[in-house]
C-alpha cells in the first residue's frame, strides 16, 4: 500500500523522538480491510494520519468521513484508543504529539 507524505513525516519525527515500536498499516479488524496507520497492538493503541482537511480530502468529503466513523466506532468497540492527527497539528507541536501518544501508551 502506497503511504502518505504525512505517514512518512509522522514516522520519521516518532522515530527521530525515540517513539518505536509500532506496525505501520496493520490491520486490526478480521473481517473488514480497516487499517491503521501506525500501531502499537500490545497497547492496542492507534494513530491515524489525516491529511488534506482544508483542500476537501477524503477524511473530510461526506462518504469518507462517514466510513472514518465507521472504522473507529469498530475500532472502539475491539478496545482501541485511536489518536488522529493532521499535518498541520504535526507542525505546529511535534513534540507535543510524541508526547500526547506517550502518556497514552502508558495508559
């Protein structure tokens, strides 16, 4: 599966952070082919990467927006914690996101 510029940006700043560990599009549902950007699954904690959230992308438009809310409502129900970013949150406080997933992973 072809990844963002966003996935990538958000992985090399957790890696440059010291944040490892996590799967890269894993899929955590059997029967549907959901999958989260990145994953601890131990932890069963999640980050989505949502980019173009000003220029109408798919996270925005009404049919994508609606199977996100599909995907993270069976998400919740199986016991994950989803953390959803956009670009824009990544630069305004990179440091701040590592952190805000860290205090989550220790639960």
């Amino acid at each position: 599966m072809r990844r963002s510029s966003l996935e990538i940006q958000f992985e090399n700043l957790a890696r440059l952070q010291g944040l490892t560990g996590f799967d890269i599009e894993y899929r955590f549902d059997p029967t549907r082919r959901w999958r989260f950007d990145f994953a601890w699954v131990r932890e069963r904690v999640a980050v989505e990467c949502d980019g173009a959230v000003y220029a109408r992308g798919r996270h925005t438009r009404g049919s994508g927006f609606e199977g996100d809310c599909e995907k993270l409502n069976a998400a919740t129900r199986q016991g994950w914690r989803v953390l959803r970013y956009t670009g824009g949150m990544l630069r305004r406080d990179p440091v701040g996101v590592v952190r805000e997933i860290r205090e989550v992973l220790r639960g």
